[in-house]
C-alpha cells in the first residue's frame, strides 16, 4: 500500500499519516471538546502553545470555539461530528478517512454538514476518502468515485461520468436515485439499421445495435427523468399509475406495465393524475442503456455513439 509514494504495508497505522473520522464519532465522554481535539497531539509530545493554536485554528474553521469547553453529551449529533472532524484536522494528515460520517444525523442535518464538508475541503484541500451508501453524498462531495462490488472495483470515475455511462449493470442500477429502470428484453430482430426487443408484451426498437442475434437476452436500461408521457403514435408502453408522489416542483409516477417490473417516471412540475389511470409512455431514444446477458453496457446512451455509428448502426462493447 502507497500513501503519497511511500509504501506503507509495514508502517504502523500511527504513522502513516493518516486521520479517521468515525461513524459512531469516538469522542472521549470524560474529556472537554478542546481535550478531544487536543489529545493525539499531546500524545506526540507537541508543545503546548503549538497545540493551542491548532486547536483553535480547527474549532475556528468548524465554528465550535464556544464549545470547547463542553463534553461530548452537551453537544447536538452534528456538533459532535464537527468535533471529530476537528480532531482530524489538528493532526494535519496526508489523507482524511470517513467512515460514513452523517449516518447517524437526521435529514435535514445531513444536508447541512454536507454543504459544510464541501466547504472544508475547498478550505484546506488535501485528500479525503469517503466511505457512503448514500448516492446524495457520493454525487455531491466526490471529484471522483469508485464504486465497489462483492470487494471488487465495479468503475471508477466523475460521479457524472458513472451517471451517464455505467460501464455495468451493477452500476447503472446503484447510482441515481430513484434507481434506472431495468426491463429484460429478448432480441427479435438483430439488424445493422435496427434492433428490435421483445419485453414482456412490448416490443421496443432501438438503432441497430452490433455483437447481437435473434434470441440473445439484454436488459435495457433508463432513467425515470427519460421516459416522458406519450402522445398518440409516439407511444411505447402503455402503463396504469399505481402511486404519485406530487413534491410540488416536480412528481415521480410508479407505473405498472404488463409483464414488466414497476417503471419510475420523473416529470418536472405538477402532473395531475390519480391512482388507477391509464398513461401511455415514451423513453428517450438518446438516453437508453442496453447491457448483454452478463451485464456489460453495449451502450451508454446512443448519444454517446459517433455520428457514423448512429448512421450504420453498429456499436462497440464498453471496455470492463
């Protein structure tokens, strides 16, 4: 293991240069807010007036300095992580872990210290390792993401990058909230212009697609601010609304189809519908994932194809 070029396999974790920012806090309860702050410093034998300083550059930065006198019971759920972070900060450290560090606030807290941690490190730069399930905090505070499954690298990149072009099917499904729809298809027509699928009792046509025959098994994937609400000819699925969720400046419509899993629709703005009523639907040609039968992306949107591929038809599988 390297930590800024060094290899640091045999290097006890206290040298490393390293500071840990735990879920559960791991304040010390005995001990004030300025103790907490000030004890691996005082560990290391740092001078007094040396700690001072850092303790109260850290407390200045995280606006904690009138609680530095208090112990950790005293202190509101986002205090105290304010505490552990500043504990972190002292020790001045090559990287930064968190370790889910907001999952214990409620909601509306957890927005606020995310605001606050992008604007920390805006503030003192370094590297910051961030350990989430969240998909909020993961597309919001990360320069770049690495999406792991079952201990492996699924894909590694801008969270915009890992949005608009999963490279899986694990990835397309794990980022973005609500979830991509997910529909399996059958492969009816395989052609260089053309590509017909057959879902559940739909059949969708997609620009032709390369590496696919008659009967091979694809998932095709979109997200529910791609599929709008059709007109006349331009529908491809004829759905029935089972809930909305109206939020004012927009809605989310969960829609039951035959013979497919509930589609997720995201419209922006005030959508007057009701439980039970017929709404036919179309998905965005340009914005549609398609992955084969091991879940490897044939396509991350056919907007993402060079004009002459969209002209012939043919695709290129997305590298693993």
């Amino acid at each position: 293991m390297l930590i800024d070029g060094e290899d640091v396999s045999r290097v006890p974790a206290s040298e490393r240069g390293l500071a840990m920012v735990f879920q559960s806090y791991a304040l010390y309860p005995h001990m004030s807010v300025y103790k907490n702050m000030a004890f691996g410093l005082e560990n290391r034998r740092m001078p007094r007036a040396e700690i001072d300083q850092k303790v109260s550059e850290a407390a200045d930065i995280l606006q904690i300095t009138e609680y530095l006198g208090r112990r950790p019971k005293a202190l509101s759920g986002g205090q105290r992580q304010r505490v552990a972070i500043g504990r972190a900060i002292v020790r001045e450290p090559k990287a930064f872990l968190f370790d889910e560090p907001l999952s214990n606030l409620d909601a509306e807290l957890r927005v606020t210290m995310r605001k606050e941690l992008a604007a920390l490190h805006n503030k003192i730069g370094g590297t910051m390792i961030y350990v989430t399930h969240d998909q909020t905090e993961a597309m919001t505070l990360a320069d770049k993401i690495v999406v792991l499954n079952k201990g492996h690298v699924a894909q590694a990149g801008r969270p915009l990058d890992l949005y608009n072009q999963p490279r899986n099917l694990f990835v397309g499904g794990f980022i973005g909230s609500p979830h991509m729809n997910m529909v399996e298809a059958t492969v009816e027509q395989a052609g260089e212009n053309q590509t017909v699928l057959q879902a559940g009792r739909n059949t969708l046509s997609l620009p032709g697609l390369a590496g696919l025959n008659a009967g091979d098994q694809v998932t095709v994937g979109f997200r529910p601010e791609h599929v709008q609400v059709a007109s006349g000819a331009d529908t491809d699925l004829n759905a029935t609304v089972e809930h909305a969720e109206q939020l004012g400046g927009e809605t989310y419509l969960y829609c039951a189809v035959e013979g497919l899993p509930q589609l997720t629709v995201h419209q922006i703005g005030q959508v007057p519908v009701s439980r039970g009523e017929a709404l036919p639907l179309r998905f965005d040609r340009q914005q549609v994932h398609v992955f084969d039968s091991n879940g490897i992306a044939l396509v991350n949107g056919f907007t993402n194809l060079p004009s002459e591929v969209l002209r012939t038809g043919t695709a290129t599988r997305s590298s693993t």
